[in-house]
C-alpha cells in the first residue's frame, strides 16, 4: 500500500490503482498470515482517488488489501462470475482467512449485490453497497437482465449505505431514488450531510464508510 498515499497525490495514485489489470489484485506483499480479505469493488468510470484514504483506513496487519478491476463498460454478471471464482482461489491459497468483507460503489454495488443470493462457503461475508443504485439505472434492467437482490444468503450480511439523493451528483436528477430496494435482513445506512466540511455526494461516501467501519 506504500504508493496509494492518502495524503499527497491521490489523484495521481488513483490514476495508478485504476490501471491495474481486470481482475483481483494483491494491494500488498502478502504474508500467508492475513485473517480477513477486503476487497474493493470500484463504480463506473471510475477515477480511482475515491479509493486511497478508505482502503489505507481498512487495511491492517490481519487484512489482506485487493482491488477488483473490471470492465465497467459491460454488464456487472460476466464480471461477478469472475470475481466469485477468483475469490474461491484466494480462499484456497490463505487458508488462515476466516473473514471476508467487499465494498462496491455505485455500479459496483451492483455487481457485489448477486452475492446476496449466491453465497455458498463457510466463510462470512460483508457486502457493502455504497451509493448503489439497486434498484437498477437507465436500460440495465432490460440490457443486463439485472434483477436486485431479493434474499439474503447464509453466512452473509447484506448493508446498505445510501447516500442523500438530492446531494449525490449521480442521482440528484432523477425522479426516484435508485438506492432504495427492499431486501429482508439488510442493514441500511443513510449518510449525513456533511463529511469533514464538505459536501457528502458520490465519490466520498466510501471515506465516510471506511470511517464508520474503522470504529467497529
């Protein structure tokens, strides 16, 4: 994680995370020892800077640190089946994990929601939807035959974190709020107004996020 500096240059160090192969990819020398894995899931055209300050707050010495490229420009079910069977190799290369969390944003919720239904191993996990519009956007429902979560699978906790809609640059102007759906047993989360004096929209509701999930 020593080149995704939050401090100094995050612009350029999200140009950097977001030109990394599709695919997992390994943020940080592993160590064969990690006990959780945190994976990040990154929204459409994404800039990649939104991802600097939450993912060096998550990461420790017990976590295991990757970032989830994926093509952005299709539909999110291609690239959930490939980051299901990725997640199962990882999990069969660190035996000591025993916790898993993964965090998507904005069209990357979508793709970290099919989980909702699909989990099948003995490990937990977190999904965190983060300004995820669930309810689908535009044409995806009929394009992508997407389709929102509708239960929850065992040994997994579904949350919600939404961002306030007429402050969200990506959905202020629609008539509904996307981030709304009902799904049983899900944890949701509205976010305030403000974080750290400015205005909480889009891209920064994961720093708010990775703050609140840094307390527990």
């Amino acid at each position: 994680m020593e080149d995704l500096d939050a401090n100094e240059g995050y612009l350029d160090s999200g140009k950097d995370l977001m030109a990394v192969k599709f695919g997992l990819n390994l943020l940080e020398i592993k160590k064969n020892t990690e006990s959780h894995l945190l994976i990040a899931v990154h929204g459409s055209n994404s800039p990649g800077y939104e991802w600097i300050y939450p993912l060096k707050t998550l990461d420790n010495e017990d976590t295991l640190t990757l970032f989830f490229r994926w093509d952005d420009n299709g539909c999110p079910a291609p690239s959930f089946k490939i980051l299901n069977e990725q997640i199962d190799q990882i999990l069969d290369q660190n035996k000591s994990v025993n916790g898993i969390t993964i965090m998507g944003h904005s069209y990357g919720a979508l793709l970290v929601s099919m989980f909702s239904e699909s989990w099948s191993n003995d490990i937990p996990v977190e999904i965190h939807s983060i300004a995820g519009p669930l309810a689908g956007i535009s044409d995806l429902n009929s394009l992508c035959e997407y389709e929102q979560p509708r239960f929850i699978s065992t040994n997994l906790r579904f949350y919600q974190w939404r961002t306030l809609q007429h402050l969200d640059g990506a959905f202020k102007d629609l008539d509904n709020d996307p981030q709304i759906i009902n799904l049983e047993d899900s944890i949701v989360i509205r976010l305030p107004e403000n974080y750290r004096g400015r205005r909480l929209g889009h891209n920064w509701s994961i720093s708010w996020v990775a703050d609140e999930l840094n307390q527990r």
